[in-house]
C-alpha cells in the first residue's frame, strides 16, 4: 500500500496542510471566511467523536469490570492504574517545575508587553474567574459528591461529566459481575454489541479525520492570528520561551518516562508503541480532548499494541478521566510563570502546594478543551498569585492544551500496556500486522 494512503500520514498532510493554510488566511485577512466555511468541518469532526463518548466509556467499563469476574481482580487491575497515574502525574509536575526555575521564562517578558496582554485578554480572564470562583466555593469532600450523579440520563447528557459516567459505569460492572450469570447474560450481551458498534462507528468517523484535523488546526491558527500576521508573531515573541519551556517539559516527559515504563515494564519496542498510537496522538493534537480521542486510542491499544479488551476497557476510559499528566505539567509552568512575570517570589512550600492541587485537579479536569485553566485558577489563588495573571498565557493557551493532549493520550496507552503486561494480557502483534490492522478496516470501509 503506497505510503499517502495510509491513515496517519493523510492526518499528518492534514495537520500540515491546516497549518500553512492559517498561517496564509492570517496574512489575507481570511479569518471570517476561515471561520464560517472551514472551521464548521472541524466542529462536526469533533461532534461525531463526543457524540460516541459517554456510550463507549459505559459500553466499555461495564463490560471491562464484569468480565474481571471477581472483585479482587478489579480492586488488583484499578489498584495498580490509579497508582501509576498518580505516579506518572508527580513525576510530570517535578520535571515542569524544574524546568521553570531553572530557566525562569517569566523574567523575559518585558513589562509593557506583559501589560499589554493583562489588558487584551481581561474579559476572557474574568469570565474563568467567574467558574474557578464557583468551583472554589465547594467544600473539601465535595468532589466526591460530584462524582455520584442524582439523574444518569442528566449525567450522560453532558460529556463534561464524565467522572459521573466512570463512577456509574464501574458501580453497574460490580453489580453485574455478582449477580448470577443466566442473570447477567442478557445485558452484558447488550453492552457487548453496544461497544462493538462504537467501535465500527469509530472506523467510519476516521475516514473524516484528515479533513477534519486540517479545518480544526486551521480555525485554531485564524482564532489565534485574528486576521493579524503580525500580532500573532509579537504574541509568539513574547511568549515564546515560555511556550517551549512547556513543549520541552512535555517532551522530556513522553520521551523519558513513558519509554521508562515500558522498558522495565512490558515487552514493547519504543518504535511499535510511538508507530502504534500515532493515529491517537494525532487526533489529541488535533481536538485538545482526550475524551473525544478515547475512542480511537482504545482502537489503536487494541489492535496496535496486543492490550486486551479487558484492560483496554478499563484502563483507558479512566485515564480519559482522571489521567492529565500533559495538564498537570503544563499547570506547574504557568503557575510559577505567571508569578515570575509579576515578580511574586514562590517558595518551596508554595510550589509543594502546587503539586499537591495539580495532583487533585488532574482527576477532577474534564477531558475536554481548555479545561485545565479553571484549575490552574484555583492553583494560582491558593498559592497567593492573582488569578487575572492568566490573562498572560491565554493567548497561547489553545496550542499548549493541543500539546499536552498529546501527552495525556500517550499517557493513557502507556499503563494501559503496563497493566496488561502484569496481567499477562498484552498480546504479541506482529510491527507489519499492527500498522496494517486499522488501515485495513478502514479501506474495507471505504471499499463497502
């Protein structure tokens, strides 16, 4: 099969294509053209891939916790994921906070630029303001409130509630996993079906993904432009050390750790996981949300890299919720950055806090775009920085969530491999059969 035919390097010309196109409707003042007849195709891209959400993560969990068939196994398989994400979220704050006070991005702003950008983005700033307020007014247990929905249907009706949708779908797998099977057999058949035609509904919303990938990075560049070359070139400027002291962070992280893992940890090859979840990886650059890319990282964990069903299924649409190493990274830099830029000296413990809340926070972040900067507001009230500083970084704050996706993608295939290999449920597949397998799906697809 010749190479442009084959699924990741079409979303690659996508994402390259949608790139040089911004920057050229940037120059030509296209931004409103760009907006109402490219930016649309995006969307519904992104729509389809939310629209399958809620139904695979309960699809998925359900069946992936009563297959376990006994509740020791699920407290041993949920034991050893939720460690490891915690694990791989401090390490992700570490390396981020090392690298900002190293490197100290924040004193390389001047002070004219940095007032100019408070004042450009004060309403954007006061309206997350507005949110982060209403979170901090909770009590200190009420996340776990949160989490037990009143109404399923008001729950599955929004996917910014996905740890709602976790929560039922785990609690309905136990009781499913103890009731007799002639009992349990009709529904978990049900949900069985459900997640097989999710799955073949993924198949057909990825023969879109090159158009849809290149009108979302398309809208993201004209959004972040405004019709104007030059502003995005002084916004780039000023920002710029800080952006690659983030992009760096991210980097060292799913190049070092993630490698690290899987080394000690499974009999992976780095060149069949990174080739295997491509694909994921370029669908989370492309939509900044790990749950619209759940489906097709479970996809690519499956046939890609030999994870069982079993652990996919549970596995991944927890770390859709939960893991946000890329998030929590990126929330230390921009904390300390902000600080730096209005010259609010952070000590050790204020930074000790930081990873405390970025710890907490990445499990209670929805997985959907730009969600983290609610949390990096509380982050900056409670370590006595002014929250309007985030006025600073929302300029550049859109390519950054589209990184860290990425590595919150990645993330999530990396324990998944982890506990299939303690499992004894990571399946050897063949570097020529896991690079062929989805391709040759979706051209069966196209070809009906």
């Amino acid at each position: 099969m010749p190479w442009y035919k084959k699924l990741h390097w079409q979303i690659i010309i996508g994402l390259v294509l949608g790139l040089i196109y911004g920057v050229v409707a940037a120059a030509a003042g296209w931004g409103s053209f760009t907006r109402n007849w490219i930016g649309p195709f995006g969307t519904i891209f992104l729509r389809m891939l939310f629209l399958i959400a809620v139904p695979l993560i309960l699809a998925s969990l359900i069946t992936g916790v009563a297959s376990l068939s006994d509740v020791k196994k699920l407290s041993r398989i949920g034991g050893k994921t939720i460690g490891i994400y915690i694990g791989t979220t401090v390490v992700a704050l570490i390396i981020g906070l090392l690298l900002v006070n190293v490197f100290k991005p924040g004193n390389s702003v001047p002070a004219e630029i940095s007032a100019k950008l408070q004042t450009e983005w004060a309403d954007d700033a006061a309206a997350r303001q507005q949110s982060a307020d209403q979170a901090q007014e909770r009590g200190p247990l009420q996340a776990f409130v949160d989490m037990v929905p009143e109404n399923f249907f008001g729950s599955a009706s929004s996917n910014r509630n996905m740890l709602q949708i976790v929560f039922v779908a785990i609690f309905f797998g136990i009781a499913l996993m103890l009731l007799p099977k002639d009992k349990a057999k009709p529904l978990l058949d049900f949900f069985d079906s459900l997640n097989a035609l999710i799955i073949k509904v993924v198949e057909l919303i990825m023969l879109t993904a090159p158009v849809g990938v290149f009108a979302l990075l398309a809208d993201t560049i004209a959004q972040v432009a405004q019709d104007n070359l030059n502003e995005l070139g002084e916004l780039l400027g000023a920002l710029g050390f800080y952006m690659i002291v983030v992009l760096v962070g991210l980097i060292i992280h799913i190049t070092v750790t993630y490698p690290t893992l899987l080394k000690l940890f499974t009999p992976l090859s780095l060149r069949q996981f990174f080739s295997g979840i491509a694909p994921a990886q370029l669908v989370a650059f492309s939509t900044s949300s790990s749950g619209a890319t759940l489906p097709v990282t479970m996809e690519m964990a499956e046939k890609n890299l030999g994870v069982s069903e079993e652990v996919s299924s549970f596995v991944l649409p927890l770390g859709a919720t939960i893991n946000m190493d890329g998030t929590a990274l990126y929330q230390a830099v921009a904390a300390v950055f902000i600080a730096q830029v209005l010259t609010i000296p952070l000590g050790l413990m204020d930074q000790l806090e930081i990873i405390l809340l970025a710890v907490l926070a990445s499990i209670g972040t929805a997985a959907v775009p730009s969600a983290g900067i609610i949390m990096l507001i509380i982050i900056l009230e409670s370590v006595g920085v002014p929250a309007a500083g985030i006025a600073l970084i929302l300029g550049v704050d859109r390519i950054l969530d589209m990184c860290r996706t990425v590595t919150n993608v990645t993330g999530d295939a990396t324990v998944a491999s982890v506990v299939a290999a303690s499992e004894n449920q990571l399946h050897e597949v063949s570097p020529d059969a896991a690079s062929m397998a989805v391709q040759q799906t979706l051209d069966e697809v196209e070809a009906a």
